[in-house]
C-alpha cells in the first residue's frame, strides 16, 4: 500500500473514530459552544464585577482607572489567542488528518509559551508602569487609581494567559465542560472576593485588584490539573520544550484572533485620548467621556461573549472536518454560527438602545452630564452592534480552516482599517466626541461588509473543492 493510501486511510479510521466528524453537526455546536460562551462570560465578568464594585465604592474616577488599565487586560487576551487558538487549531487539524503524536506537540509548546510570555509582559508592565498609563490616555486625577490596581493585577498576568489560553486547549482535547468549569471557578473567587476585599477590609482598588489575581490564579490551577491529564495522549518534556516547528505554526494560525485584540488595544488607547482631549474641550470634562466609554465596553462585551463563544465553539468542528475534506460538515458549522451570532447581536442592539441609562446606572451614581453622555454614548456607538457578529465569526472561521492570513485581515478590517482612521479623522468635522460617537457604527458595517465578501468566496471554493472530491 503507498504512503498516499495509508494516510487517507488512517485519517478516515480517526474521522469515523472521532464524534467531530460524525456527530451531528448541530449538537456539536451546542455542545462545544456552550461552555464556550459561559468561560468568556466568565472572563467578562472580571472586568465587570471589579467595574461594579469599584463604581460602587469610588466612583466615575475608579470606572475611569479601570478603562485605562483595560489595554493591559486586552494584551492578554490577544496572547492568549495567539497561543491557545492557534495551537487547538493546529492540533484538531493535524488529528483530522491521523497524526495524534505531532498534534501533542502544539499543545505542550502552547502550555509552556503561555506562561512565559505572561512574565515577560508582567515585568514590562511594572519597569514601565507609569509611562504606559500616561500612554494609554490617564488624566492626572485617575493616575494614582490605575497605578494602585495595576500594579497588582500584573500578578496575575501569567496564570490569567495560562487560563485563558488552556481554555482551548482544554476544548480541543474535547472536553469543553471542563474548560467552563476551570473559569468559572476563578471567577466564582472572584465575585466572592471583591466585595470582601473592597468594602469589607477597606481595601478599595488595592482590593478589586487582588481579588481579580487570585481568581486567575484558581483558574490557571485548574488547567494545569487538566494537561497533566490529556485525554489525547501525556504531554512529556518533549512536548513542553518549545520549538520553534509548532510553536511557530501554532501562531502563525492564532494571529487571525490575536491581531484582532491588538488592534482592540491600539483602538483602545487611541480611543482614550480622543475621549480626553476632546472631552476636555466639551462640557463634560476628561473624566466622564471616558468612564462611561469604559463601562459600555465592557458591558458590549458581556454581550459580544456570546457571539465569540459561538465562534470558538464553532473552530474545533470546522478545523477537524475541513482537514478531513469533510466540506457538507464545515458549511453546515458555519451557517448555524452565523444565525446564531445574529440572533444574538440582534438582541444586543434592542438592549443597547433601549435601557442606556439603565445599564449605566448599575455602575453607581454620577452627574446628570455624565448620564446624558452615557445615553448619547451608548446609542449612536453601538448603533451598529447588529451586524457585530459577523465578523469575528469570518476572522476565526479562516483560521479553523488553515488560512490565517485571510483571518488576520478579517481582524483588522474593523478595528484598524476603519475604526482608527474614523477616529482620528471624524472628530475634526463632526465636533470632536459626536465623530468618535459616529465611527463606531460606520466601521462595523463596512467590516460587516468585508467579511460577507469574503466568506461567500470561500464558499464558492470549497463548493469546487467537493464537487472534485465527489
């Protein structure tokens, strides 16, 4: 039998093997998405209860400390992705072709790399703390709020990387109830931490900063229990010596999701000092633009967790059957995430415009101009959300399927390609905040637009792929 024969055989003895290629496609998606959804729910909340409590005990200019902090947050994420989606990516793509020993080598790289990037971004951040906060746009009167809860947060870098990157990991070894349970159980620490540490023991950022550390300290503790135990096979000391083979492919497939969080950050930081300068110009003042602009992030994100839970549920099932030329099974995933995700952000948007002043009244009492900010805010931003979960869904689908350089551009059609020009060039001619206010929805629909494009191109190949399979 040639090479040829043996390996189409053996990866169709590993499709028939494995329920991501025979399973129902739908019940897949619920299965995989679900847990999915709950672990960035779970992620969102960290930002969310501290912006809570916070916004309980101090006030505009503790939500405003913590909008300020947030791009360290997003750094982390964007590592995490990198690192974690890639090598789940690479790893269900290599066990749909048959190969299980190479795929334990993405994982274990993963693992190793996660950690130790998550130290080097924690000592950079306290040799340059101030200067980054300054950079990230922090007025003088929120500086010693920011410098108090990130000084601490830091911390927590390596094990909230190691958490979040072994989330997936965790769900490509198929098992994604227990990559929700490792996350929940950080941020059920969490939630019972910070208001003991903040009102309790009087600790007030010191305290949202501290609980926010030890929940992804549990987290990152739940993880490691799991790799120790791979359901696909024990991850040695070579599995965990970086090399540069994996580690490099590994990436190469998570920058789609990773560039979209650094642009995040570069919109983020940019985002802030436009909303300091120009409020600083305005009857609102520095603060208020963006301590609201804070909060109603944070609170989309609540939301947009869904959606990317979806997405990354979807990844798995699409990266296996489209290493096994299983095309049926990859369209039926992405139709079903694509309805799901608009459902989703079509509900979003009825919240967003509806009950602004509700949502912002949860984060604690302020002006009447900061509430009318918030509400105008709220509304013309996020006036887009609907088309939201398009986007990212294309970005992640590209890369499940073993091209990351149409995913990566998918992630920075609406950050980068449009949203940080718009920021930059609206506010001169619509009146400083009203433009940044405008942008945002201007950039989701032509992302929106982009990725529609560009998945109904995909379609039609791989619509040519199986009728020459056929």
């Amino acid at each position: 039998m040639s090479n040829h024969t043996q390996t189409a055989a053996s990866s169709s003895v590993q499709t028939s093997a494995n329920p991501l290629g025979t399973a129902p496609v739908g019940t897949l998606l619920r299965q995989f998405a679900i847990p999915s959804i709950v672990a960035m729910l779970v992620g969102a909340l960290y930002n969310i209860v501290d912006q809570f409590f916070i916004g309980q005990s101090i006030g505009e200019l503790g939500n405003a400390a913590t909008n300020v902090a947030f791009p360290l947050s997003t750094v982390c994420t964007a590592i995490s992705l990198l690192l974690g989606v890639g090598a789940a990516s690479a790893f269900n793509l290599t066990m749909g072709r048959g190969d299980k020993e190479k795929a334990l080598y993405y994982i274990g790289n993963a693992a190793t790399l996660l950690f130790t990037f998550g130290l080097v971004l924690c000592g950079i951040t306290l040799l340059f703390l101030e200067p980054l906060l300054i950079f990230f746009g922090s007025p003088a009167d929120v500086l010693s709020y920011a410098k108090e809860y990130v000084s601490i947060t830091a911390f927590g870098f390596p094990f909230l990387i190691l958490s979040n990157g072994g989330a997936h990991l965790i769900r490509a070894d198929g098992s994604p109830r227990y990559s929700m349970i490792s996350n929940m159980f950080g941020a059920i620490v969490n939630c019972i931490l910070d208001p003991l540490f903040i009102f309790g023991f009087d600790m007030g950022m010191a305290g949202a900063a501290w609980a926010t550390s030890l929940g992804q300290m549990m987290s990152a503790f739940m993880v490691l229990r799991y790799l120790r135990r791979y359901k696909a096979g024990p991850l040695t000391r070579a599995h965990l010596r970086p090399q540069w083979c994996f580690a490099g492919y590994a990436m190469n497939l998570g920058l789609a999701q990773s560039f979209n969080q650094v642009a995040m950050m570069v919109v983020q930081i940019t985002m802030n000092n436009s909303l300091t300068h120009y409020g600083a110009q305005s009857i609102y003042g520095e603060s208020i633009p963006l301590a609201c602009a804070g909060i109603i992030s944070k609170v989309s994100f609540l939301f947009f967790s869904f959606c990317i839970g979806i997405t990354q549920g979807m990844q798995p099932i699409a990266s296996f059957n489209y290493g096994a030329r299983r095309y049926d099974r990859v369209k039926q995933v992405l139709k079903l995430s694509l309805i799901c995700n608009c459902v989703i952000c079509i509900t979003a948007f009825s919240v967003f415009q509806i009950l602004p002043r509700q949502i912002i009244g949860l984060f604690g009492n302020g002006s009447e101009l900061y509430f009318t900010f918030g509400i105008r805010y709220f509304r013309t931003y996020m006036f887009c959300t609907f088309l939201n979960g398009i986007q990212p869904l294309a970005a992640n689908f590209f890369t499940a399927i073993g091209k990351p350089a149409k995913g990566a551009f998918l992630s920075l059609t609406r950050q980068i390609i449009f949203l940080l020009p718009l920021i930059v060039i609206l506010p001169r001619f619509l009146g400083g905040l009203e433009g940044i206010m405008y942008a945002g929805p201007i950039a989701d629909a032509l992302a929106a637009a982009a990725a529609v494009f560009m998945l109904s191109k995909e379609l039609t190949s791989m619509n040519r792929l199986a009728a020459a399979q056929a």
